[in-house]
C-alpha cells in the first residue's frame, strides 16, 4: 500500500520567504509526527499531533514554524521568513491507533535556505 | 532514559549473515528495544521491535538477551539494499512516549 508521501522533496528558498512543506500519511494513520534532521545529526522532534486531541507543539524551535492537520489526514507545516539555521532534511511520520509504537516515515523534504 | 551503544561501524559480504549489537544495562522493566535503519537519503524505516522473547519479521530477526542487557539484529542474507544505518533504539509502550530520538547507530557496509 500506499506509503508516507512528502512534498516536494527538494526546496530551494531564498533567506526570508514562507515556505510550506506537506505530508499525505498512511490512510488511516490517526498520529502523525514532524522532525526535522540535520546534515550528521539525529531526528530533532518539532509537532506530533493525534486524533482530534490538541497537537503537542513542544518541539518547534520558535514561533516561525507553525503546523496544521486538516481533517485528521494530510498536514502541512509552515516556516515563515527562513532562515539559513532551518536547512534541514524534515521528516514526517505517522502511525495506527492499533500499532501506536511503530512510525512509517516519509522521505523527507530537504530544505536549502540560501 | 535508558542508553544504548551500537558500534559506530560494521562491514559485511552480500548474501551473508549479519549481526548487529547492540547493548543497553540500564533498561528497565517496561523497555521495548526498537530498531530502526535509515538508508541513504531516505527516512527512517521501523525494522523490528521486542520486549523478553526473540522475533522474527520479513526483515529481520532480534535476539533478546536473557537479561535483556544486550540485544542482536540479524539480517539473514545481506543485501546491497541493507546498506544503512542502524539505530536501537529503547521505548516504552503505549504510545505516551511518541517523539523519537536516535543515538549515532551503526553504519552497516555490505560489500558485493
């Protein structure tokens, strides 16, 4: 089936502009989850949201990233005026409410801010 | 919570066994043991999990120590694909403990 999709899956954004990444999860996946990877580094945690529950949004490193979840599905998360510290390969996950301990991953959108 | 240490790096031959360690002394009682890998330029991939007893899945077996101090990933037959990184990981279950965090794992070279 189906897996994580992400798009695009290259971003190239000037120093300044708003860009917008998306995530399709699995169909019927009811968490999903936002990281963000740094060239050499491990997975940094930004959003996890989960059903209709309010996100936990204790992972966004200010108040220039924000995320959405319509409908329980797809999400797209938003940085505004980037900055050259946001390049970064970002990650998303989801996982079923029957198997809440195992996250399916995208392939990740690798954002250059020039 | 509870460490793991994995050997930075391990080199294998295509189609043999390989043996990934992995050792975690301080886990606790309620500590499942995770592994994930990440092929280049891709997103993490969930290869198996287990808490007391050995596992098997299409991908993999996980050998769990007795005292559940240390832990083994085998890959039967190795692949060009099985190039990646390896990441152990310990969790608890239920899901409350949801944001993933991977040490550097180790880098697993399968030669042709």
């Amino acid at each position: 089936g189906a897996g994580v999709s992400q798009s695009p899956s290259n971003k190239v954004t000037e120093k300044g502009k708003d860009v917008e990444l998306r995530c399709d999860p699995i169909s019927g996946h009811t968490a999903l989850y936002w990281y963000r990877q740094s060239l050499g580094q491990g997975l940094e945690f930004l959003i996890y949201f989960q059903g209709n529950s309010a996100p936990d949004k204790s992972g966004l490193p200010s108040d220039r990233f924000s995320a959405e979840r319509t409908g329980g599905s797809v999400s797209t998360l938003t940085i505004q005026r980037t900055q050259q510290e946001d390049s970064a390969v970002y990650l998303c996950a989801s996982s079923s409410s029957t198997a809440v301990d195992i996250q399916y991953f995208g392939a990740g959108t690798r954002l250059s801010v020039l | 919570d509870a460490k793991t240490t994995q050997p930075n790096s391990m080199e294998s031959n295509e189609e043999e066994p390989v043996h990934l360690p992995c050792n975690h002394s301080t886990i606790s009682g309620t500590d499942y043991i995770h592994w994930y890998r990440q092929l280049p330029s891709q997103g993490p991939e969930y290869v198996i999990h287990g808490l007391t007893s050995n596992v098997n899945n299409r991908m993999a077996s996980l050998a769990i120590a007795e005292d559940r101090k240390s832990s083994t990933l085998i890959l039967h037959r190795a692949t060009l694909r099985d190039a990646a990184v390896y990441y152990c990981i310990l969790r608890k279950s239920g899901g409350s403990n949801y944001k993933l965090t991977f040490g550097k794992g180790t880098l697993l070279t399968v030669n042709p």
